[in-house]
C-alpha cells in the first residue's frame, strides 16, 4: 500500500472497521467527538507532563497499552513533558530542534507548525518532495523511505526527536528509539486528525496544533454552507498507480474521508467504508457519478501514464455521462492522496471550491 489512505472521520456504521478502531482508540486514550455541524471526527488527549528525560516506557512487543490520558496543557519550551503514543508513552526532555520524519503527514504536520525538520523520508513516486511542500523543505536531508528508513543516516543527524509510523516501521522502533526519543502514530489510513494531534504532542505544539485543526473545521463548515444543494453531488475518486493497475477510492482514503467530512455524496458502487479497490476496465461504469476526480501517481518508467491514457480513451470511459459533461478533472496525486496531511487537506479543499462553486 503505497502513500498514506488518510480518513478525516470514523463511521457511524455499525461494522468491523468501525470497532475496531473503537477498540484501538480506547486503548490509546483517544476519545470521539463531534466538531459543531462536521459530523463524527476523531481528537485525541495527550499527556504532556513533566517526568525524567529521553525514558520510554511500554515498547515494542511490551503488550501493555498506556491508560487513558486526561487532557493536557502545553510543556514550557525547557521543560521535560510525556507523549502518548501507539508504542506507549515517550519522555522528550525539553521543546526538540532537531527533528527527524519517518512518514510523509508528519511532515506536513511539522511544517504547519513551523517546525523544518532536519531529515526526512522520499515522497511517494519519483520525485523526493512532493511538489506544493519543496518550497519549504530546501536542505532538508533524505533518509530513506517510509518502508525503509536509514538507520545510519538519521543517527548521523543527531536527532532530538524521531517522527514515525507504526505500521511502517514497528520493527525498528527500538533501534529508533536508541538514537533519540521516538514518537510513533498508529497507521496511515482514517487517522490523519488523530495523526496530527500525537504529532503536535511530540513537538510540544499542542496549542498551535488545536489552532490549527479548528482552523481546518471552520473551513469545513463554511465550505459546506456554501455549497448549498450541491452538498448531494456524487463524487468519484480514481487513482493510477504502479503500472497498469488502477484503483476506485472509499471512504477509508485520504480524498474519501475529506469528501465524506464535507458530506458530500458518493456512487452507490462506490459508497463503501473500506479503503479502494483494484479495478479493471469492465468496472468503468461503476465510476459514473456527477463529478469525477482523478489522480496519477507519476514513476520513472512513465507506465502509469501511458495507463491513465489508455483508459481516459477507452470507449468504457468516454461513454460516462460524467465525461460527456466535461465533469472530468485531473487533480494531483500528492494533495489527494500520497502526502496526506494537513498542508493538503486544505489544498484538496482549495481545489473542490474551486471546481464547485464555480
């Protein structure tokens, strides 16, 4: 699964995913809320509190879970505080200024919290920064990837805070967490709002943080306002990836838990919870809708290019009404899908003003 399939939301269906995620949340100390007029989204208590330096308790393999946390108030900038986390509680003795990112939303997370990192892993696809954050990023070192960080090449960078993903790099988080203190989120799809708030936490930002995500939720609700009727529009999300396969994105997607926090609609083939499927050409039809959306992610060999031309002129494809309407748009692949943070989530939002309210 390349590139992050971020949620902004958890469902109100009564389904395995659902519970799931109930059951994970609770033991993390996450707590469900619902932001005014946003429907169900996610926000998560952190301890920040002043105990020892650089200690890490509960680690990988440990099988013990941290206790629910009480809400918390920010560190002094000099002062030790504790971050709750999917591989248990990490101590960061003062504010951190050098900081590693071993997941593609961290480092959103960080830059919209003025925070440049010092190491970072390739983005998703050919280039090694995703094009709307290269502006902000300029000297900042690659280590790596999300699947396979370099281990010497962030230790060389003599981190005071690592940034990582458990479900990329669970078995290294001991190493990690041997170079500096060690901060993980716990997967990449439907957590980008609890995502961001563990990142805040690590960065002793949590204030600016919770500025930031109710800033998000204002644009959420003055979006939805303005949309008016179009609210029921029916939206299709398509994404070329890896040579010749292409995927119909869900609710559980980065661009599908934006559309389904705006409220708006989804096909009826394409109103499901789970994240995407592989699709092949006598699925097209299933992409009908009033709107289409579709995203390529670029490789060095040029395929899935050459595979976004192929079905763009397929019969299938040209038959939709959808197209025979000119409701067809090329969106890009880092905002809606692969760097999956918040920087983007407000660039996806800036495209769907754009292409709505025209």
């Amino acid at each position: 699964m390349d590139g992050p399939e971020g949620l902004f939301y958890t469902s109100n269906d009564n389904n395995s995913h659902y519970q799931i995620t109930r059951e994970r949340d609770r033991k993390m100390g996450i707590s469900i809320h619902k932001w005014p007029a946003a429907g169900l989204v996610l926000s998560l208590a952190l301890t920040l509190a002043a105990c020892g330096s650089g200690s890490v308790s509960a680690p990988s393999g440990s099988g013990s879970a941290p206790a629910p946390a009480a809400p918390v108030t920010q560190a002094d900038a000099g002062k030790p505080y504790t971050v709750q986390h999917a591989m248990g509680e990490t101590t960061i003795k003062e504010t951190p200024k050098r900081v590693v990112v071993l997941v593609n939303d961290a480092v959103e997370a960080a830059l919209s919290l003025d925070v440049k990192p010092i190491g970072m892993v390739k983005a998703w696809g050919v280039e090694p920064m995703y094009e709307h954050l290269k502006s902000k990023l300029d000297g900042v070192q690659i280590v790596g990837d999300e699947n396979q960080p370099n281990l010497e090449a962030i230790a060389a960078l003599k981190p005071d805070l690592i940034i990582g993903n458990k479900l990329r790099q669970e078995k290294i988080y001991d190493q990690l967490s041997s170079i500096a203190p060690t901060v993980f989120s716990t997967r990449t799809n439907s957590d980008v709002l609890i995502n961001y708030k563990v990142y805040a936490a690590a960065l002793n930002k949590k204030e600016e943080g919770d500025k930031q995500l109710d800033a998000f939720d204002k644009r959420i609700q003055a979006f939805r306002a303005k949309l008016g009727d179009k609210i029921n529009t029916k939206v299709s999300l398509v994404r070329f990836y890896v040579g010749d396969k292409v995927r119909v994105h869900y609710a559980d997607s980065f661009g599908g838990g934006l559309i389904k926090l705006i409220g708006l609609q989804r096909p009826a083939a394409q109103d499901k919870t789970t994240f995407a499927d592989i699709i092949g050409k006598e699925r097209i039809p299933d992409l009908e809708a009033d709107m289409l959306f579709y995203f390529t992610l670029a490789d060095e060999k040029g395929e899935t290019t050459k595979t976004e031309e192929q079905w763009l002129n397929d019969p299938l494809w040209k038959n939709l009404e959808v197209v025979k309407k000119g409701k067809v748009y090329r969106v890009n692949d880092g905002i809606w899908n692969s760097s999956g943070g918040l920087i983007a989530a407000n660039l996806m939002l800036d495209d769907l003003e754009k292409y709505m309210l025209k």
